[in-house]
C-alpha cells in the first residue's frame, strides 16, 4: 500500500536535495565582488529613496501587490481540478464553481475599490 507513495517521496527528495545543492554551490562558486552599486536596493527601475523609518524599508505596497498576486493567483489555480472533474461533478459542481467564482470576483472588486491595484 504505501508503495504506490514511493515516487512521490523520491521526487519531493529529489526537488529537496536540488534545491540545497543549488544554494550551496552557488554559495561557494559565486563572486565575492561587493560594491555599493551591487548592494543597492532595486525597486522595478525606480531609484530607491529612503523612507521616513529608515534606508532598509521597502513601501509597503510593493509586498502587497505581491501578496494580492499570489493570492489571486492560488484561487485561479483551484479551477483546473473543477475542469478536469467537470463531467462527473455535473450541476452541483457547475453551482459549487459559479459560486466560487463569484466569491473571487467579489475578493477582487473589494481590492479594486480601496485601492490596492493603483500603482501610484
């Protein structure tokens, strides 16, 4: 039974050990040249400038926009088991994905409406 589990836990090793391997090399072979150019903040070609809190401070809106992505993001990913299943799932599924879908839209015009995607 817990043989059909097999390749799964060797892929998750695998990715796990890729992963490791990957910081630790890069972590020996990488250049060791450090300059006030290379450490400098880099905020999607803008010049950074220091906030009131202190020059080690990102706006906040940077982290949020990133956030709402992810999060919008996640929600979508969730309508491929929905398409995948659809035929058995019939109008209880088509019920359960219109109400899903407008819970998201709703999540989205409440972001849309207190500002979260103007840029400025």
């Amino acid at each position: 039974m817990l043989g059909a589990y097999l390749p799964i836990v060797v892929l998750f090793a695998l990715a796990f050990g890729f992963a490791v391997f990957s910081v630790i090399i890069a972590t020996v072979t990488g250049p060791r040249r450090y300059n006030k150019a290379k450490m400098a903040y880099y905020e999607c070609g803008i010049e950074p400038a220091p906030a009131a809190a202190g020059p080690n401070r990102f706006p906040v809106k940077y982290f949020l926009t990133a956030m709402l992505f992810i999060v919008f993001d996640i929600e979508i990913i969730f309508l491929y088991p929905y398409a995948v299943a659809s035929r058995e799932l019939s109008l209880f599924g088509l019920v359960e994905i219109f109400l899903f879908i407008a819970t998201v839209f709703v999540a989205y015009a409440y972001v849309w409406r207190r500002g979260g995607l103007d840029w400025d």
